[in-house]
C-alpha cells in the first residue's frame, strides 16, 4: 500500500504590529521555519514548525535575576540586522579533556574564534600581581554570559557595589587589589583571543575605567539591559562620562556621543537596532538565508559544515486594501549543533498610515506559502 508523506506546512506566523526603522506605522507578518542539520550537514524541513517563542527563556528554566537569555522572543515587529546565534556546547576534540580549545563560527567569509578555557580562580598575593590557577580540564562547556567576562565587585569598595555594565553575570570582574575580592576570584571560560584577560589588566581599579576591560564574548544573546545594547533607548550606564569613546562607540553599535546626547534628552530611542541582540561579530547587515556555515568546536565530531536552505517564504497581507505581497527579510538564524535544529524567522512588513486609521481597517490576514 502506498503511503503519503506529511505535507512539510508553510511555516508557524504571528501578526505584530510596531514600527520600522525611519518610524513608519507597520504591520509585521514574523514566519518562522524549522528544519534538522544531520551530522554529513544536509539541511531539512522539519515535518512541523517550533511554535514562535513569545516571550525570552533563560538558561536552567531562570529568570532574568538569575539566568541570562537562552532563547530570545521571536516576534519583535522589525530588526535593523539579521541576528544569527549559536545556541550549545564547546565540545573537547575525540572527547577528551582539554585544558583550553578553540571554537568558531564562519558564515560566509565572517569568522568568529573564541577560546574556551577550563575553570581558573586567581590567587592574591600581597603587594604584587596575583596568579591564575592552571585551568581544570573539560570535556564540554556551555557556551552561555555567565562564563564570559563579567559581574560584580561589591567588595573592593563597600560603598559602591559594581556591576559590570556590558555584562553583570559574568567572571572575573575586580575593582581592586583586596584580598577578599582577588583570592578565589572566578576567572572568565569564553574569551576574544585577541583581547584575553590578563594579572596585568585584571583591576579595573576606578569604576570609571570600567570601558577599557574586555567585551563580553559569546554566540548566542545579549541582554537587552546591558550596554550597548540599553543605550540604543536613552538608557546610559553609570561611571561613564560624557564624551568617553567607548569600544562598542568605535565599532558603530551606538551613535557618537551617545551619554551626552541621553543626560540631555536627546538620544532618541533606536528600537529597530535595539530588536538585534546577537553577539559581537555575528549581526549582519542582511542574510539571504543561503549561506554556507561551519561550525568547529561546538560537536562531537569538530566540524560541521552546512549551507542555510535558501527557503524564502512567500509572505501576504491583507489590511482591507487588497492581498498585498510583502518583501521579505531574514531577522534571525538559531543554531542548535547538540539537537541539530536550525530555526530561521523571517519578516514582511506593511505600512499603514498610524492609530488614527485603525478604526477604519476592515480585514486583518495574512498568507504564507
């Protein structure tokens, strides 16, 4: 007897209404598609779509005083950049531990390298730099904030607890020399290699150096409440000054004299920008949805090569105007190399001309194919 295969559906869609990034009034049909990457790297639809994540999912079921994002919601109305993120594991070579490895993400020609270290504590020694402990091997380590560089110092001094503003759950962040704050201090597992915390540059020693200490590194999201990210809606940290060029300032996350431009009122609210939360290196301008990723360190195997589908959805819209067939733009990748899922979220959006006009809107559908 022959047997039909499941029709593969046209993808899981939700209906968002918001803003563009020069202010329009839009509707913003959000699509999203799921599919399996095997071990050889072939890429496949899923019989049925993950349904779209409403709201963020921290790490170990958390919240956001505890945890960071794990998984962040899939149905802002419009992003400035598509947003690709890793979500998994540093996986020691043949399965044996390692003291340090190498990760990396390519897409396309971008690359991004991250070293992984095992677990490392500094010891204080008075009147000089302190030591790093040699660090304890692993065989796998969660790529997550909490092991980047980061946190808090509430006791170099005790009348002014520190929280590291690009990251406060992260390790290794010190004020000063102190004996309670150094000795036994966690040191941070996922670094730039170009820009790796050293006893030479562990003390941020005045709260208003903090900027000059290495970027948080990862693959998955940042914090909408940390920096640079809170400053793209007229939030701006403390201990920094107007006019301090911060690193994220050179690298054109943030506009240019952003905190003298908030202290005033000034610094309008970015919120197409503020929408992408992908780690450093891994927002781009646009994705087509067809480009060729490898990944190294985040399998058992090493290496896993893949290309994303090229699997574009046909999006419409009807706002009581006529069925309307909207652009496309790929808003977010989400790898997860240990469950081989791949999940992409796409975006179609229609302008209409503001709240005063809803009263006279007269149909709401959407299609997807």
């Amino acid at each position: 007897m022959a047997t039909t295969k499941p029709t593969v559906p046209n993808g899981v869609f939700q209906i968002v209404p918001g803003r563009n990034d020069t202010g329009e009034h839009i509707f913003s049909v959000i699509v999203k598609r799921s599919y399996t990457i095997t071990p050889v790297g072939a890429v496949e639809r899923c019989e049925s779509d993950r349904p779209l994540r409403l709201v963020d999912e921290y790490w170990d079921g958390g919240d956001a005083e505890s945890s960071t994002v794990q998984f962040e919601s899939e149905v802002a109305p419009y992003k400035a950049a598509t947003d690709l993120v890793v979500i998994g594991k540093a996986h020691a070579p043949r399965g044996q531990p390692v003291a340090r490895m190498m990760v990396g993400v390519q897409v396309g020609t971008t690359l991004k390298t991250l070293v992984v270290t095992g677990d490392r504590y500094c010891s204080y020694r008075e009147g000089a730099l302190p030591l790093f402990t040699e660090p304890e091997p692993f065989v796998e380590m969660e790529i997550r904030y909490e092991r980047a560089y980061g946190g808090q110092d509430h006791r170099s001094l005790p009348d002014i607890p520190f929280i590291y503003p690009r990251n406060g759950m992260g390790k290794g962040v010190v004020l000063q020399n102190v004996p309670d704050a150094v000795d036994g201090l966690a040191l941070p597992n996922i670094e730039d290699p170009q820009d790796l915390l050293t006893p030479e540059r562990l003390f941020i020693q005045e709260p208003e150096r903090w900027h000059l200490q290495p970027l948080p590194q990862g693959l998955g999201w940042r914090q909408r409440t940390w920096y640079p990210r809170a400053a793209l809606i007229g939030s701006y940290p403390p201990f920094l000054e107007a006019g301090t060029v911060t690193a994220e300032e050179r690298m054109g996350l943030i506009p240019h004299d952003h905190v003298a431009l908030a202290k005033q009122s000034r610094l309008p609210p970015m919120l197409a920008q503020f929408a992408n939360g992908a780690s450093f290196g891994l927002m781009f301008s646009a994705l087509r949805g067809d480009e060729p990723i490898t990944l190294g360190g985040l399998t058992p195997g090493g290496r896993l090569r893949f290309q994303l589908p090229g699997d574009i959805p046909a999006v419409s819209l009807d706002i009581g105007r006529g069925e309307e067939h909207l652009p496309v733009q790929l808003h977010t990748v989400s790898i997860r190399p240990d469950e081989g899922e791949l999940d992409l979220v796409w975006r179609g959006a229609a302008p209409y001309e503001g709240y005063a006009w809803l009263p006279k809107m007269t149909r709401l559908h959407a299609e997807v194919h």
